[in-house]
C-alpha cells in the first residue's frame, strides 16, 4: 500500500482517528492515538515519545525517540466505534530515524536483513500455534496481607460460575476436551468470529479448535506466513482474541499455566526456509528426509536451546507449564513425530514443499518478535558451525522419552528449570545473537534486568499455597 491508496482508504471509510501500535521489550503492546487529519506530519516525521516510559527501553537521561510508521502493516480496527486506522511502528532514534538496537520490531527486520547476508536462505516462513483459554470469568488480587484468584469456566462442572446453574447438563467433567464437539464446545461462534476478523485482515487461518484443557482451552494455527510480518500478525492476532473474548462477555489468558492440573498453553513454532523459492530444508532420503541443512539449523537450536527459552519461554509461570505428562517438552532433542520432543518433525509434512519442523517449547507469553529472531540466529549458527544434533546426543529419538528410565533421561540436556536459570543461561549464551549484530549487549542486559524483576517480584512473596503446607508448621 502506498500513500495514495491508504489516503483514499481513509477517505473511503471516514476515518476520524490514527492510532499508533508499538511492541516493548515486554513483548506488550502500547498505543498512541491522533487526528487522521495529521496523517501526512505522522508519515514524514513520526511521533516522539518518551522512550524511559517504556520498560528496559530507556533512561530517564536519554528517553527521546521517535515512533515510524510502517503503512504496510495499515488495517481498519474492528473494535473502536470511532473509525480508527491502525499502523503499526518501530521505534527509532529521534535524530536519524532509523530503528533502534532495543526495538522488537527493528530487531526482526535485522535478522531478516541477516538472513539473506549469509546466503543460506532469502525467505523464512513460519507457523504460530496459538493456545489460549477462554474463560467466564476470572478475579485476582493481591497486597501485603492476601492474595488469590479465581477461574471460572461455564464448560467444566468443577468451575462454573455463580450465576450459572448448567440447567441444560452440557458442561464436562473428567475428560478431556481435544476437538471437543459442540454444544460442550461452547465457544465455536467466538472463536470463529476471530478467525473471520483475521482472514479479513489478512492473516490465513490454517484452522482452529477446542484444545485438550476442559475449561475452554482453544487453539489457532495460521497457514505458513512470512518472517518478520509473522512477528506483526502474532501480535495483531493476540489483540484480536483478547477484545473479541471481551466483546462476548469473557475473558482470554495466554498464560502458559493458567489452571493447576490441566494442560498448558504453548505456542510451537514451525519453521521453513526458502532460497530462490526452494524449500531447503527438503532432501530425499535423508533422516525424515531432511537435508543438511535443515539438520545443522535443528543443531543450532538446541544447541542454544538454554539461552533460546528466555526469549520463548520469558514468565515464571512458563515454568510450570514445563512439566511431564502434559505434552510439554522437557528435553532438549529431535525426532519424528515425537511430541515430548523440543523439536519435533512432523509426519504429514513429506514432500518438497512442506517439509519443516516444530519447536514445541515456546509460549505466547513471549515477545514473539524477540523469539522468532533468537530462533532465526541459531539456526543459522547452526548451518554456519555445521552442529549436528546427532554428535552432541540431541536425537533424533523417535519414542517417549517419559517412559525411559532415569538413568536414561539422564543423558539427555535439560531446559531450565525457572526462568532464573533461562535468563542465566543467556546471560553466558548470546553471541550467537549479538555477533551478528541483530542483537547488542545493551538489550541482552536490560532484558535480563527486566525479566529478573518479574522473577524476584515472583519469588519474594508468600505463595497462597505455602499457607496450606506451612502456616501450622
């Protein structure tokens, strides 16, 4: 879209209101909205903004910068009453307006840049799976004398709400909800009412689905899309199931363990790279008829797998969605269709064109342009050191790994085990993303500083539980 076509969009739809999106190192969204009228002075020079407002972005001592907009990324909101034209931005520095180190967005287009510097690739393509629940209702509080939450779920008879008495006998008990028909599947006309604003955007929708957690856990997956844009529509697409599930009077968490007990929320990636329009990931014959190449950037990944889980796995509650027994990879290898793999290589993917891999670890707690590129960079480290994942006893293993004996698990690499020991891990493992100049040491270090407060905010307070097994101690 050029400056003609989206000047006569706004004409077309009366658009009375610009509003601005930006991505945090947080990975949250911030806005900022003016006049239509003010188009052309918004184009050319951009917005300033207070950039030590923003968490881990600034100091207070060098907070100015600059907000351009990318017209590519103009869609019409769905949601304001006011005709409202969205673009989405990079942050960039106020003097040469060109994105800063510590901007997401810029970060993603530095690893595309990169990407095609070394010649091993021209296109990256990707799928985010996007597991979210979405409940009736949900209250928490906290201060220094109580804490608590509360859940509720009109699908699940363990956690209905007050008002609703299950009159019609059609919520769940002790089952499990995976593709779970309607009417149990409450939600479908919600769901589906996201996916149509999605498609109407834009974004392909592979398909969507109620998950395997009972309390209204669901899923959507896109078709391949292209990196970094991927990076804009995950975002554009969280922002839709959130003010959708509001719209219809319920609330949506991507928070990677929401309900104690029940299957958790992930975000598998999967992965694809093209040169000149050819799946190179793609070679007859080979271990699940993967090429060199595709193996080398699945060595990259694991190899970095520690340092990578800070950016796909950045809460502390990811941690307790990492767990055995909930399909949730623990062990850092590959194999075939294995679902306890942190990487795993589908089977209904086998021919030249669809050829690809899944990193299984991730979740949408993550600041998916941050995760995406740290994913990109050590793939590709991987094809430039030539890692096998087979020297360094990363797979492939094709069976259940939980069945092994611990000796057995043993042997295996571990992801961390808390975010703590996820933001240690990067603090030792991160040239593999600065070296290529993609990353700098003043991002590594401000989000490492960012999420360690999350953490000790996490760690340093009495968990309602802790009343159960201590109070009377």
């Amino acid at each position: 879209m050029d400056v003609k076509k989206l000047k006569k969009l706004i004409a077309e739809n009366e658009i009375k209101a610009i509003d601005l999106r930006y991505c945090g190192l947080d990975g949250k969204w911030y806005h900022i909205t003016m006049p239509a009228g003010r188009l052309d002075s918004v184009l050319e020079r951009g917005v300033p903004f207070d950039g030590s407002s923003i968490p881990g972005m600034r100091t207070v001592e060098s907070g100015d910068m600059v907000l351009m907009p990318d017209i590519a990324s103009a869609h019409i909101d769905p949601f304001f009453e006011t005709p409202t034209l969205e673009l989405i931005c990079s942050i960039c520095d106020a003097e040469t307006r060109i994105g800063v180190m510590k901007d997401p967005r810029s970060v993603a287009q530095r690893a595309q840049a990169y990407l095609k510097k070394t010649g091993v690739a021209d296109t990256s393509l990707w799928i985010p799976e996007l597991e979210f629940h979405l409940l009736d209702g949900a209250e928490f509080m906290y201060d220094e004398f109580s804490s608590g939450y509360t859940l509720t779920s009109s699908e699940c008879k363990d956690s209905l709400p007050e008002d609703f008495d299950d009159a019609d006998g059609v919520s769940q008990q002790d089952i499990k909800g995976y593709h779970m028909n309607v009417p149990f599947d409450r939600f479908y006309e919600v769901r589906q009412e996201m996916v149509e604003i999605m498609e109407d955007m834009g974004i392909k929708i592979r398909y969507h689905h109620h998950e395997v957690g009972l309390s209204s856990q669901q899923e959507i997956e896109t078709e391949l899309l292209e990196f970094p844009k991927i990076c804009d529509d995950t975002m554009v697409m969280k922002d839709i199931i959130r003010r959708t599930a509001l719209e219809n009077g319920i609330t949506a968490t991507f928070m990677p363990k929401p309900i104690y007990n029940q299957a958790g929320n992930g975000m598998h990636f999967h992965m694809m790279l093209h040169k000149k329009g050819k799946n190179i990931f793609y070679k007859k014959g080979g271990y699940a008829d993967l090429s060199k190449e595709a193996l080398y950037f699945i060595g990259g990944i694991l190899k970095h797998g520690k340092s990578i889980i800070a950016f796909t796995n950045p809460s502390t509650n990811s941690f307790k969605r990492l767990l055995p027994g909930f399909e949730a990879p623990v062990k850092l290898f590959f194999g075939l269709a294995n679902r306890s793999a942190a990487i795993r290589i589908p089977k209904y993917v086998n021919d030249p064109e669809t050829k690809r891999f899944e990193f299984r670890t991730g979740d949408a707690t993550c600041n998916p342009y941050l995760a995406m590129s740290a994913l990109l960079l050590a793939g590709l480290d991987g094809v430039k050191n030539k890692i096998d994942p087979t020297k360094h006893n990363f797979g492939p293993f094709d069976d259940n790994v939980f069945a092994w004996s611990e000796e057995k698990k043993a042997t295996l690499e571990s992801i961390p085990g808390s975010l703590k020991e996820a933001l240690d891990a990067l603090k030792e493992d991160h040239a593999y993303l600065t070296d290529s100049g993609v990353f700098n040491e003043e991002l590594i270090e401000s989000y490492i500083a960012l999420k360690m407060k999350e953490h000790n905010a996490v760690n340093n307070r009495p968990h309602p539980y802790e009343m159960v097994l201590y109070y009377n101690q």
